[in-house]
C-alpha cells in the first residue's frame, strides 16, 4: 500500500482562494488504540478554513497542516488498540465524522470518539455536512445556551450552514419564538417560509434588535448565537431576555466594542455571554458533542424530518472555485467538495 496522497495544500502556506493546490504528501497512519484512518469520500467546507487559508485562524498544535474539519467515508483500518476503543466501528464502515485537521486529502486520521456511523439515508455529500455544522448548532443550543422546550432563541447569519441547522434543532425541540437575521429578503424568507423561523430581520434595513424586543412584547430572546461580535455586542445586550445566554461563536463583525457600548444589561438583566471554539476542544469534549448530536438530530435526519441543505457540490480538483463561493457570502446551506 502507498504511504503517499494527494491533499489540498497552499502555495507559501498562506493566501487567497488560488493559492490553492492538489499536491502528494505523506499518507497518515492510525498510531493511537483510538484512531482510525478513513478513506474519504467527500468534504465540507467551513469559514474557519478561509481564515486558516489565509494565516489567520489559531489551529490546533495537534491539527495537521491540510486544511478541512469534517468528512464522510469508509474506515481503512485502526490503530494497534481493543474493540473498545473502537467503540464499535470496524473496517469497512461507512462514516462520517469531525476531525482538528486534515480533511482536503485522500485519507485521514481521527479518533474513533470523533466518528458516526452514515445513516443509509444520507448521502455522502449530505454526511460530510453534517459533523461541524450541526454539532457547532448542538453546542451552542445545548451545552452553553442551556436551551429546552419553550425558550427563544435568535440565530444571526440565519441562512449560514450552523443557523441553517439550529433553526431546525430549535424546531424540533419545540422552541417557544426563532428569529433570525439575514443580508436579504430571499435569505430571510429562506429561513421562515422553509426552516420554519417565527420571523426574520434584515440587518442592512432594519434595527433587528428593536424588531427583536417588539416581537417579544418587550422581553427579548433567552438565547443568542452570534458569530458577528464587535459591532453586534450591544444590539445583542438590548435584545437578550432576563437571565438570557448570548453564545459568541464568531468575530465576523471584529474584535472590539464600539466606545460607547453600554455594559449595564449585563448586571440588570444578569446576563451571561460565552465564547466558543469547537475545534479547540479535546476528544471527550467533542465525543459528548457527538452523542448529544447523534440523539437529537440523527434520527430525524434519517427520518427526513429534518435536513442537511447542500448549496452545491464541487469534484476536489475545483476547490479554488468551491473557496470563492464561500467567499461571496451569497449561500444557503452547505459546500461541499467530492474524491474520487
């Protein structure tokens, strides 16, 4: 067997979507009792990985340099460990799974606690976009938000690949009210007409967190998740309930505040703002991670109640064209790049 691949690399580690290229590298190895190597078959694309593309994104000291975070697949073979570490997986399943690094490539390396089994119902492609963006959504509803049946809950950036999700997640585990914000009507229309949003607010027209407060009768949302930052931090201070959570899973807006933000909702409202990066997680953090996902949307994603909305499928070879799309910011739902 060949211990070399063909990966997607960067022309001088860093730059624009062109930089891009497929290149021949060493062909990882499963070394730990835990770790599988799986055949890909497909990847999802994150904005993480434009920033990382650029140089611009913190990653992990374990992360291979090779760009991509979640995949589907079939397992080749296993590190020198017992059937518990394989946590029942054998060679041969179909997979699909997140992983700190690695994914633009033939092959790659994970830990078995990182890994899902592919429901017959998905595709390769639909599989490959679940695993960051649903178990991101999961995170911030569940473990931070603190969220159950009959909260509120608002999702900025409604029509990206996470909000796509937790809109769904919400629905299904019958949220009270769901907002959203979006660039434009069609994307707000997108999120209520076919996710199933109570209402949607467009942030170039609107005062979304005014909107927000009148469409609660002046209580605002008891969760929030933001990937904007800076300049949504008051709007989302004057939208957040009582004792609301505000999730920050992004900085797409920039690092600070503006001068005259008001801090006082913090204290009045006894609200608490959280940050998060999931890849910066350790594996038994992400493994509970997997379980809450694997309980609370894989059943009804096998059942088509709910569903992984893929905006468009590019072969590997044309990844600079599948970044430049990401780029545009005009999507709804996933990218996703196919091998072979």
């Amino acid at each position: 067997m060949s211990n070399t691949m063909r990966a997607v690399a960067i022309h001088n580690t860093a730059g624009p979507a062109t930089a891009l290229h497929i290149a021949t590298i060493s062909k990882p190895e499963p070394a730990s009792p835990t770790s599988a190597l799986v055949k890909i078959k497909a990847f999802g694309l994150n904005r993480m990985d434009l920033l990382q593309r650029e140089g611009h994104y913190p990653v992990p000291p374990q992360a291979p340099s090779t760009l991509g975070v979640e995949f589907s697949g079939t397992i080749e073979n296993f590190g020198d460990g017992s059937e518990e570490d394989r946590q029942g997986f054998k060679v041969g399943d179909e997979v699909f799974g997140l992983a700190y690094g690695g994914a633009y490539a033939e092959f790659i390396v994970v830990s078995t606690k990182m890994l899902m089994h592919k429901p017959k119902e998905l595709s390769w492609e639909e599989a490959a976009g679940v695993p960051e963006t649903w178990i991101t959504a999961t995170q911030a509803m569940y473990l931070i938000g603190e969220f159950h049946s009959g909260k509120s809950i608002l999702w900025h950036a409604g029509a990206s690949s996470v909000s796509i999700a937790g809109i769904q997640l919400s629905k299904g585990d019958k949220a009270s009210k769901i907002f959203v914000t979006a660039g434009s009507q069609e994307k707000i229309d997108f999120c209520t007409n076919t996710l199933g949003a109570t209402a949607g607010f467009n942030y170039h027209t609107q005062d979304w967190s005014k909107e927000v407060l009148a469409a609660t009768g002046g209580k605002g949302v008891d969760i929030i998740v933001d990937f904007i930052g800076g300049t949504y931090f008051q709007g989302n201070l004057n939208a957040a309930a009582k004792d609301g959570r505000i999730v920050l899973l992004g900085l797409m807006g920039g690092l600070k505040v503006p001068a005259e933000t008001d801090i006082g909702a913090f204290l009045w409202k006894r609200l608490r703002v959280e940050g998060s990066s999931l890849r910066s997680r350790d594996e038994e953090y992400q493994g509970r991670l997997r379980d809450t996902l694997m309980e609370h949307a894989v059943p009804l994603l096998k059942q088509g109640e709910m569903k992984v909305f893929v905006e468009k499928v590019f072969p590997w070879e044309e990844v600079v064209k599948a970044h430049q799309l990401m780029e545009s910011n005009k999507t709804k739902g996933k990218i996703i790049c196919t091998i072979g």
